[in-house]
C-alpha cells in the first residue's frame, strides 16, 4: 500500500497508471473528494431503495482482477465517516473478510493494491500513516516535463498518422519532426508547470491547433515551421 503525496498536477495518478501497467494490472480510480457516507465502500444492503454496491466490489467486478490497483485519490477531501471506511478494505487483518453490504457475503480485497493521493502532508490520515509507505512526490524538473509531454504530444500525433499519409505523404514523425519540439511544448506548460495543466492545453489547444493547420486536404506544408506559432 502506497500513499502519494504531493502537490495538485504533479501526477500522482498518472504514477498510480503506471504502478498498475508495471504490475501487469487493471487499474480503478475512486474520487474521494466529497465522499461523506461509508456506503461508497461498503454499498448499501439490497432491500433499501437505490440499492447499489460499493466502490471496491465495483473496481474488482468491472476490471474483472481480484488484484487490481485501487486508487482513493484527493482523500483529504472526503467526509471524516468516509476516509474511516477506507481504512477497512485496506487493514490487512480483516480485508480478507471484506463484506459488501449489497452482497452480504465475503469478497476478499487482500490481494488488491491499494494507493492514496493526498496534496499535503497534514491532511495524512492516522491509519494511511501507519499502514502505507508513504512517498513525496518531487516536482520535476524543466527536461523532465518536456519529456513527459513530448511523449503526450507524440502519443496525439500517432493517431493521426492516416490523415498525415493521406495529405502530405508524410508519417507523423516526419510532420513532428518539422518543428523546434521544445519551443513548441513550452507552448503547453503552465504558469505553475502543472503536469496535469501541459496535458490538457497539448491536448485542447495544441493538437486542434495543429489539426486546423495541418491536416487540410492539398495543402502544402509550410517550408518554415522551426517558429511556428
């Protein structure tokens, strides 16, 4: 069981992503921030109305993986009932009797990873203390971001790599290639250098962008792109 800590955008639950990936995983993020009844863990027994199962048995059921990685993610922001029922499922003495109230039987949570995000240090639980390792997560550096969203913004590229083909008879490596990559990703860093911030401007501002320009049918590539803005 690992706790993140670190401040909002530097990526705790793309971390979490890879943790899974790495472990050979399925991976379910369960959002505490307004959680407040104990009922998000433990569901609500069957004969109420609304009846629905909570949030453990649905990432074990939908992910189809007894061992998937759980993230409770924002925890400092849910309810005091509701960061108490998360210290059940992940105390190793009783998660292997783990009961789901809309079930009433035993669905063992013992073999599932469990993680925690958590923006800052005092907002830490007594019980995530205790139990989980809890690692800072470091802003990174100036090189460091430019990889990370030069690996975003090629991933974008990729997928429109047909339409590429299709009008300039170029692959999307060649059409990237064209460009100074890194003043063109300073372009999507923010003012705090939030991770989470650069993803979504490469992904609602710079791609659009880049597809309103590029991907016109006949249109030729522009022989000057180095200071494309």
């Amino acid at each position: 069981m690992i706790a993140l800590l670190g401040s909002p955008g530097l990526g705790k639950t793309y971390i979490s992503q890879a943790i899974a990936k790495a472990l050979g995983r399925r991976f379910s993020m369960i959002g505490m921030n307004g959680k407040k009844e104990v009922s998000f863990v433990f569901g609500t027994d069957i004969a109420n109305p609304g009846a629905d199962p909570g949030e453990i048995v649905k990432a074990i059921s939908k992910k189809e993986d007894a061992a998937c990685v759980i993230l409770f993610d924002e925890l400092e922001k849910a309810g005091k009932d509701a960061k108490r029922a998360v210290g059940n499922p992940t105390d190793r003495t009783v998660n292997k009797i783990f009961k789901d109230d809309f079930f009433d039987f035993p669905t063992p949570c013992n073999l599932c990873t469990f993680l925690v995000a958590v923006n800052y240090p005092e907002d830490l639980p007594d019980f995530v203390r205790d139990r989980f390792r809890v690692i800072e997560v470091e802003p990174l550096n100036y090189e460091h971001r430019l990889a990370v969203l030069r690996t975003i913004l090629q991933g974008e590229l990729k997928g429109l790599d047909n339409a590429f083909r299709a009008i300039y008879h170029k692959n999307w490596e060649e059409v990237y290639n064209l460009f100074n990559q890194e003043e063109l990703l300073k372009k999507a860093l923010t003012w705090t250098f939030s991770i989470r911030g650069a993803k979504d401007n490469i992904e609602n501002s710079l791609v659009p962008t880049l597809k309103a320009d590029f991907l016109v049918p006949e249109l030729n590539l522009p022989g000057e792109v180095v200071n494309y803005d």
